[in-house]
C-alpha cells in the first residue's frame, strides 16, 4: 500500500463520507508513479532527513544552551527574550508569558524525533520550571496554541511512551495538570455577550487589569482556533467547561458570517458580535478558524463542523480563489477585492484542501507558492497579485513546508520532496546563523532579524523532518493523530473519551451536497498535469522569441527591438497613424515581404490573432484589465478612464488610465462623471477642512496620495460637495504603463457616494500639463471599455464614410492582401 493509502486507511475509523473522498487521493497516488517528476532515492531522502533532525538540534541547542527559561531565543544576541526584561517590541511580545513557551511547544518534535531521552529530561524542566502566576497580559490565541496545545500533547505522548517504550514510569499526569491551570487562566476572557473570547487575557487577574478595561477587538482565528485544544482538556480532565466554552465560540462566530456570501470578516467586536474588518479570505486573521472547524469534525466527529467547513470552503472557492491566487474580498461585497497582495500565512491552505479532498486546486495554489519561492528565494511574509515582494520579512514560518508535507501524503509525488530539499536548503544558507536559525528582516537585503519564534522547532522543522520521513523511519503512527494548528498531535481516540456536551448527531446543517463540492471532481488526477499549465505563472508571460517559437500577437510589444524585427521578417509593416504621440499603427501583411514562406504564414497568423485580440479588446476585455505579468484572468480590477475633449469641437478626445477603489460606487455600464477639475488645498487632503472647500461643490477634486488613507480623502472630497474625487501617486515617475493597476482598499465602511480613482505620476502629469494649458478643463470619468468602446463607434463612423467615399473612386488601387 501506498503512503497515501495507509493515511487512507488510518481515516476509515472516520465518519464515511470523509473516508470515501481520502479514498479518492489514494487512487490518485496510485497513478501518480508515472509522473516524469525526477524521483528521489532513498539515500538523499533519507540525508535529507537527518538533515532536518540536525537543523532541529542546531536550533533546539541553541536555545537550550542561551535562552532557556526564557520564551524564546534572540538568535543574534544569543541570549533569552524575556517578558518585561527584554525591550518591548510592543503587542507582539503578548505572545511571550515568561513561561519557557519555546521548550514546552517543541516537546513532542522531540518524541517525533525518536528522543525519548531529551523528551524525558524536557519535560521534567517543564515541570519543575513553568509557572503560571504571572501579572502578564498574553494572547489568549498564542497561549492555547503553543502552550495548551504542546503540554496536552507532551502529556499524550508521555502516557503513550509509558505504554509502547516502557519509559517514563514516574510521570503521573502533571502536564495535564498543569495544561488545566493554563485553560483555568484563559476562562475568564470568555466572558464576553456573545461568548467569543477576548484577545488577551492577565495570567493572574483574568480580566480584571485596568489595562484591559477597554478590551473590545479580536480576530477570526484568534477566537476560533481554541476548540481542538479545549475539546481535548475536557475529555482528558472530565471538566466540561473548557469545551463547552470552546463550541459557544464557534457557534457565536458561525452566526456572524454574512448571510449572503457566507464570508467571514477578520476582525470583530466581542460584545456586540460586530464585524470591525470586513475583509475576508484565508491568511492572516482568519486561516485557523477554517482550519479548526474542518479539524473538529475530524477529531470530534461532530457533523455541524463539517457542514460549517463546507459552507464556508464553497464560498472562498468561489469569491476568494481565482485559479492559484487567494485574494481578500469583502464579506459583504465578495465581487470586491479588499486587498492586492498575499500573505505567507495562507500558505496553509492547500494543506487544509488536501485533508478535505479537493486536490487539484491545492496543487495549484501550492504551485504558485511554489513559483514565489523560487522566483525570491525564501516566501516573504506577503506579496503582490503581480508577485512583488510587499512585505519582505521572513519569519521561518511552518505554512509552506506544511503544505508541502501534506501534499506529498496524498499523492506520493516526488516533486515535493524536491520542493522541500529546495526550501531546506535556503533555510540553511539564509537562516542559519551560529546560535540557531534567524528569522530575515528583509528577503530582499538578507538581513537578520534577532528572533526564532517557537514554531520554528515545534511546526518548521517538525513539518520537514515527517516530509523526509517514511511512516517506518517514525515511533508513532501520526495518521492516528489530528495535527493542531502549532502542528501539534492530539489522538483520534479522544472522540471515544465522550464528553457530555458532545452529541454524534446527524445535523440539519449537512448537506451531502455540500460535500460533494469538496471532492475532486475529475476521476484521475494527476498533480503533473495540474502543475504543468502554471509552471510559467509567474514569469512565462514575459514575451520571448526564443528560435523556433512563432511571435503570438497577445506576446507582441511594440517597444522591443526583437518583436519588431520578427514581425517584419513575417512580412508585416507598420504605419503610424494619425498623431504619432497617441502611438497608433496600422499593420500591412504580405507573402511577397516576407523572408520565407513559413514566416509568411507566421505572419498571416499573427495578423489574425491581431484581429481576434482588437476584437476582443473593443469588446468586454477592456472592461478588466489583466493584471501584468499574469497568463489567466485572475487578477482583474474594472480599468477605469479620466477623460477630456482634445479640442473645443468635442471630436478628439485623450484618456489616461485610472484604478477604481473599493470603497466608492463603481460607474457602472456607459455612466459617468463630468466636471471640472479643481487641486485640493492642502493637495494631500487629510486636514480636518480643505481650505478651498467652498468652490468645490460640483467639481472633480485631485488629491496627492501619502499622510492618510484614499478613504479619508474621499470622505473629505465629498463634504465638500465634490462629484467625485481622483487621487494622484505621490511616487514620482510611477505608471500604469509600467506598474500593475489596483483598486484602493477602504476600511470596510460605505458612506463614501462619489467615483473615486487613482492615477500613477505620469499619467497625472498629462493631466496635470492640460491643467495648466486650459485653467477651466473639464474631465470626465468613465470605465475605459465605455471610453474605447464610445471611439470605435465614432472611427467606425468615420471609416465608414471614408469608404463610401473610396467606392466613389474610379482609380484602381492595389490593396495589401489583408489590412488592420
Ligand atoms: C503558528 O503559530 C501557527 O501555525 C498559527 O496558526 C499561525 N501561524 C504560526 C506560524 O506561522
């Protein structure tokens, strides 16, 4: 039996729907030893194991030897970060509880590892250090993760080592005791209206700290990443409490997704049950709340979190997934993007894809990430739709490898073992520093940063090490286990311990249907085949004439030398037309020109495909700008036109391109705004009152990027009676030309009634030069499809009068053969 198969056949204890879809990707595993995927032997797996097990105790040494009792190690200074001695970096540091949180979260990596012997000494520091009465205020979400999560499954895998290795015989239960003093410490943020637990919580005062007086925000995940652990404290203490508070979160949360897309936000108000951030798609803020509600239903079996899960997983697959790429929408304008970059954390998601069945979209999302790495080397913590670095820290983050671990379960394919060598490798040359492995500052520069989070040695290296492994190289089988969301292992028996607020009902939410969105829809799957047609995602789109390869019309650009030459040795000529600042040409084609008859039939072709694309640009693709560098039309944003007559007659007219924004109403079909235009005073307008508000009224206001958001700028515009606002780039030299257009994000409100759109420089500096010609100009705008669309119709017209005037001609004419 295949790898896959046996993780199969260990879920068959499970619920049978979700045993038949695992059962699918064990088919596909089957298939999937023809794939060309270079294999890797045995022996460099295996090296490539060890190799992981020695990061791991290069880290793990590091920290024991220099930081210990302290949370966590400071890889630069080499010294421990502790809580209140350490300088404070501020709310990160809530995730710090001065209680050797680094030790207690790699516990069990260390029995994965095979060490009974470094597990045993661990855990008796643990238990002799770690104490929980402190007057610090933690993240109720870091806390039960790393800390509830590692001691429960320390206190799992002890018992279990006492029983198969015969080890341990003195342990009596007391990292089970000492996880419940934890989960005692947390209970008083539940206390909430609608019981979603608060951000933080004071170990020793609950929540009565002054300084949580105010108290009031949390995240999706924060909040919904509690139940996994909770559920296991109940049934392995017997107090309910823990879980019953857990499922009242869950519940809470699941009644405030938006009843229309199903979408949750990210952040919300505990008291009201208000969302504060509308934004909605599976990264930071909200990944582990998709993921917890999947992993109850399996550790559980409680069918409403299965049903929860789909509902939920439909509704990203279908607004927030677009091919590869997971963009944040808003939850209640899902057709919206909210955001044009991507963070690492969403790395996860392909894991999460593959445990629930649907295999296909994980290779592809998995491939894209993939395609990030290799393109910066080390995945930086977000980047754009267009695949720019937008944040370029690196914090040694599990996500990636994670998914990769996961994926290689499922489908045996080689590749991803290659992809983990790859992201181990760049591990090692780019982390790795003398005293453990430093997470980067900058992917871009390769600076360090003196930090080593804790998932380092409890989720990265645990997640490389198992990816290395076969189940025979491991003590315990892990297809007995759930992973949390810190990776670590809490058993699938624990649904037998029962628990009083657990009920093996068959819910009203299920719906089979629902289900079945989930699997993967095609009989024969073969992750090749998926990742193939992305291969190129990220740089084939970039035009290449390599020998041999036919120039297509849609890689043409008029600006390199190498296109030009081989659209001209295809027999095509170029004339401008009109005024040769607007860049039009009209193409000519003949076989008699070209320099052989092949290239005359590549020519014949590519004047086709010209036509094709005019065509299809005339029509409803210029409605979408495609974001650069990208091969499927996945990224689109509405392209938008601010427009003037060129002349006082209104025949001619210019446009420049323009981005919409999220927050203000979309000009819909041929609508649009007219006025003239006026620069704000101060030009930034972030002032509580725009010196010259008075003769804004009716008028199209500009205002200069930078000091505020694009929303508050609007806000502004519009009381002062503005139709409508456009906000110009404060980065000199920027277009649209060069840049991917994007929409400008709001902050989730809808008060803002006028069009708002954003220029690059340059593009503003053409209007900004008209502005300065003609004082009282007049601009109007529109979506550029309405604008092209509007001078096709008139040059039709035009054409149209110019043949009949042609026809009217009696002198014979030589036409080329074919004329664009
Ligand atoms: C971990 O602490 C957990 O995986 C969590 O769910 C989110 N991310 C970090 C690692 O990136």
């Amino acid at each position: 039996m295949s790898t896959a198969c046996s993780f199969v056949a260990q879920r068959l204890l499970l619920p049978t729907l979700l045993s038949l879809v695992l059962l699918v990707v064990c088919v596909l595993s089957d298939d999937a030893s023809t794939m060309p995927t270079q294999n890797m032997s045995n022996k460099e797996r295996a090296e490539l194991r060890e190799e992981s097990r020695e990061m791991f105790y290069h880290a793990y040494q590091a920290y024991m030897q220099n930081a210990y009792p302290a949370d966590e190690l400071m890889p630069l200074s080499c010294k421990g970060r502790f809580r209140g001695v350490t300088p404070s970096r501020g709310d990160m540091d809530d995730i710090l509880g001065n209680f050797s949180m680094t030790l207690v979260d790699t516990l069990d990596t260390l029995v994965l590892l095979g060490d009974f012997a470094e597990f045993e000494h661990a855990v008796k520091l643990v238990i002799r250090d770690v104490q929980f009465d402190s007057d610090i205020i933690v993240s109720v979400f870091e806390t039960n993760i790393r800390m509830v999560g590692g001691l429960l499954s320390a206190h799992i895998l002890a018992e279990y080592l006492q029983k198969q290795a015969d080890v341990m015989h003195w342990y009596k239960g007391e990292m089970l005791e000492m996880a419940r003093e934890l989960g005692y410490r947390l209970l008083p943020a539940f206390n909430t209206t609608t019981g979603i637990p608060h951000a933080r919580v004071n170990l020793r005062l609950g929540m009565k700290d002054p300084q949580l007086k105010k108290s009031r925000e949390t995240c999706t995940a924060c909040a919904g990443t509690i139940l996994l652990e909770f559920a296991a404290l109940s049934r392995l203490t017997g107090d309910p409490i823990f879980e019953s508070r857990a499922h009242a979160a869950m519940d809470a949360l699941w009644k405030l997704r938006h009843r229309g897309s199903d979408l949750m936000g990210t952040v919300l108000n505990v008291h009201s049950g208000d969302w504060v951030r509308r934004d909605s798609g599976v990264g930071a803020g909200i990944d582990s709340y998709y993921e917890y509600l999947f992993k109850s239903y399996v550790l559980l079996g409680d069918d409403k979190y299965l049903a929860r899960f789909n509902r939920h997983y439909n509704a990203v697959m279908k607004y927030v997934s677009e091919g590869p790429v997971l963009l944040d929408v808003l939850m209640h304008r899902p057709h919206a993007k909210s955001r044009n970059f991507m963070d690492s954390l969403l790395a996860f998601w392909p894991g999460l894809q593959v445990l629930s069945g649907d295999l296909k979209p994980a290779v592809q999302t998995h491939e894209m990430l993939y395609q990030v790495m290799q393109m910066h080397t080390l995945i930086p913590e977000a980047w754009t739709v267009d695949f720019q670095i937008h944040w370029g820290q690196h914090h040694l983050r599990p996500e990636f490898i994670e998914s990769t671990y996961f994926l290689y379960r499922a489908t045996g394919d080689h590749h991803y073992l290659q992809v983990g060598k790859r992201a181990l490798k760049a591990l090692q040359k780019y982390a790795k520093v003398s005293c453990g492995y430093a997470a980067v500052s900058d992917i871009r520069t390769g600076k360090h940063d003196d930090r080593m989070d804790s998932f380092v040695l409890s989720e990265t290296f645990k997640y490389l090490y198992l990816l290395f492994s076969e189940p025979a190289d491991l003590i315990i089988n892990v297809d007995e286990f759930v992973f949390t969301t810190e990776a670590h292992l809490l058993p699938l028996s624990i649904a037998q311990l029962g628990n009083s607020t657990f009920n093996f009902r068959q819910s009203d939410e299920h719906s089979v249907l629902d289900f079945m969105r989930t699997c993967p829809s095609s009989n024969k799957l073969f992750p090749e085949k998926v990742r193939k047609p992305l291969r190129n995602f990220i740089t084939g789109s970039c035009p290449r004439t390599s020998s041999g390869k036919r120039l297509s019309a849609l890689d043409f650009q008029a600006s390199n030398s190498d296109h030009l030459r081989a659209v001209y040795d295809m027999g095509i000529t170029m004339v401008s037309v009109g005024d040769r600042s607007q860049g039009k040409v009209r193409l000519f084609h003949s076989f008699y020109n070209a320099k052989s008859q092949e290239e005359g039939e590549m020519g014949l072709q590519f004047m086709q495909e010209m036509l094709e694309l005019t065509k299809m640009q005339s029509m409803n693709q210029l409605a979408q700008l495609q974001v650069r560098n990208s091969q499927e039309s996945w990224a689109k944003i509405l392209l938008m036109a601010v427009a003037w007559a060129a002349d006082d007659k209104q025949e001619d007219w210019l446009a420049l391109m323009a981005g919409p924004s999220h927050f203000s109403p979309e000009l819909l079909g041929d609508k649009y705004v007219e006025g003239e235009i006026v620069l704000a005073q101060p030009l930034r307008a972030c002032d509580e009152q725009l010196e010259n508000a008075s003769v804004m009224s009716g008028k199209i206001v500009v205002a200069e990027r930078g000091d505020c958001t694009f929303v508050s700028k609007a806000r502004l515009a519009q009381k002062a009676g503005a139709k409508a606002l456009i906000v110009c780039d404060n980065v000199s030299g920027s277009s649209g030309e060069t840049q991917p257009m994007f929409a400008m994000s709001g902050d989730g409100n809808d008060d803002v009634s006028i069009p708002v759109v954003f220029m690059y420089s340059l593009e503003f500096a053409k209007l900004s030069a008209q502005m300065q010609r003609r004082p009282q100009l007049s601009v109007r705008i529109m979506q550029m499809v309405e604008f092209k669309r509007w001078q096709l119709a008139k040059e039709a017209h035009l054409n149209e009068t110019a043949a009949a005037a042609a026809a009217a001609s009696t002198m014979p004419k030589k036409k080329p053969e074919k004329e664009l």
